[in-house]
C-alpha cells in the first residue's frame, strides 16, 4: 500500500535559486522522495533538458514517477542510493543519454521523507503504530527490530547517544533490553512506550517528542546514513560540470557538521601542517564557496510547514 503524497518539499524556493538551473541542463534529484523538489526543477528544463530522479525506495519511485508524468523535460528514474552517483552515470542506460558529460546542479534531502513518514506501515514514525521496520530498501536486511532486539545495551546506548544525540541513551537502552526479555519488540508502538517509561517525566514535559532522537538514531543505523553522506559530497562534487551546483539540506547536527565539514575539505584540499608557510602538497581546490552560513526556513514556511524547523541548507559549486 502506497500512501498519497502532496506534501510541499522544505526550503523549495532557495534550492530552485541556489541550483541556478539551465533550461537545456542534467540534473539530479538524489532523495527523490515523492517528487516535490524533482518537480520543480523539471519545470525549469526545457524538452532537452535531463532530470535523473534517484531514491532507493520503489515505492517513492512509483508516486513520484506519476507526479513527474506531465514534465516535458526528459526524465531517467533509478533505484539506488545517491552516494553511488558515480555507478549511477556510469549506466549503460544513463549514459546513453548524458553521453560523456557530467552534471550541471544536484539536490540532496537527507535523512526519511515525508513520503515515508506518511506511509506508516513503513514504521519510520513515532506517532503512528506499526511493525518496527525503518528500512528505505525494502530488499536491506537490517530492520529496526532487528537491531532493537539484537543490538547489545553498549550498542544501543551508542547509537541512540551518538546519533540521536540523546541524553537518556543509556537508561533507554537499559529498559529496552529489560523489555525484551519479557517480549520481543516489534512494534513502533511498544518501542514508544518504552522510552517514555524510560524518560523521567519532568524531562517529557519539555521539548519534541519523547522517542523522536531514539528513533532517528535506529533509522539512521540501520540505514547507513551518516557514511553515505561523506561519500556522496566527494562523489557529486567530481561530476559536477563547472559552474554546477550541489545543494544539500540536513535535519539535525550530525548531517550538518558532516555536509559542513565535507564542504570545507573540498574547499580547501590542502594537506600540510599548519606551521608550513606555504603549500608544498600541491592540491588545489575545484570547488568555490555558495553558502557560508545554512540557508533556513523564513517565518511563513515554518507557520505553513513545522518539519522545516529543522531544516539545514548548505550550497557548494564547481569552478
């Protein structure tokens, strides 16, 4: 079952100026998602222009496949994950299109898409109770039952500490493990109940949702995305034509520091020590600064859209 997706995609206007499209361009949506963003950018590519839509869930493919029917640009949608863009291009089937060229502006939206929030048999939300699944490739063998009912106290208080960047990560995974022994855990419905017992209730009261780091640490577990965040900054920056851009938007501090930090050694490739007066290791930059500081959501987007609060731009560009 496929939910239906209209959501309007966060900081829609800055990512369609920050991209400078090019009506004859090729770009790429990497998260496609429902297609909101990819919508936006194939209405500013003439009929020679190319959009490449990548998303690893079919199901996003499929509803945004049907959103993009009535574009006039040319379209390529492909199942995969946005770090391996390079294997991507490398297709017979995409580079019988693109020729030898690279690509002109790139779009990545990090983390789960509204598409899948909304679709809750897919168990990515908190607020809505359904088997613990967390998987955006439905063909991955790692489940958020899995490495709740799997994982060791030590690795779950790590992965909730680190990548939720919660500070009740050793008490939740204290109760989760208690909890298992009585039961296997296998719905997002018992998992909520248990970091609530887990949190004291005066730290309830106060701030998002009791579960909401807890379950953005698993879903980024068992998904890989942290590591495939590095890779992707590297890997879309080399095939970026020159003057091309690649907009990236983050939802919490890891992605950001990671997309931050990535962009700050493609900027600056130097390799010596800090004492040498000059450079001597010879690399030199192919990448110019867009952003300094993220780009993020005004008033009238946050009244109209609370998901955006979070929501992080960073802009880099080739030379």
């Amino acid at each position: 079952m496929s939910t239906e997706y209209s959501h309007v995609p966060v900081l829609y206007d800055e990512c369609m100026e920050n991209l400078n499209i090019k009506p004859d361009g090729i770009y790429v949506d990497g998260t496609l998602g429902g297609g909101g963003h990819a919508f936006g950018i194939g209405q500013r590519l003439s009929e020679k222009g190319l959009l490449i839509g990548i998303d690893r869930d079919q199901d996003a493919l499929d509803a945004a496949g049907k959103k993009l029917e009535s574009l006039k640009c040319r379209k390529l949608l492909i199942r995969s994950t946005y770090a391996e863009i390079k294997d991507v291009l490398a297709r017979e089937d995409v580079r019988n299109v693109i020729g030898e060229n690279g690509i002109d502006g790139a779009l990545l939206d990090i983390g789960v898409s509204s598409f899948q929030l909304d679709n809750s048999e897919r168990g990515f939300s908190y607020m809505q109770d359904a088997p613990l699944d967390m998987r955006m490739n439905r063909d991955d063998y790692l489940t958020a039952e899995a490495v709740v009912n799997g994982y060791s106290k030590k690795e779950l208080t790590d992965i909730i500490r680190n990548y939720g960047e919660e500070r009740w990560a050793s008490r939740i995974a204290e109760f989760i493990v208690k909890a298992r022994k009585e039961q296997k855990i296998e719905t997002t419905g018992q998992l909520v109940d248990i970091i609530k017992a887990a949190i004291p209730a005066s730290a309830r009261r106060e701030g998002p949702h009791p579960a909401k780091r807890t379950f953005q640490a698993i879903r980024i577990e068992v998904n890989g995305e942290l590591e495939q965040i590095e890779k992707a900054v590297d890997e879309f920056c080399d095939v970026l034509n020159p003057g091309g851009r690649l907009c990236i938007i983050t939802f919490h501090s890891l992605e950001d520091r990671i997309v931050k930090q990535a962009f700050q050694r493609r900027l600056n490739p130097c390799t010596c020590p800090p004492e040498f007066p000059v450079c001597v290791c010879g690399k030199v930059t192919d990448a110019v600064k867009v952003t300094g500081k993220p780009i993020t959501a005004g008033e009238e987007e946050l009244e109209r859209n609370p998901r955006a609060r979070s929501a992080k731009l960073r802009v880099i560009g080739k030379k």
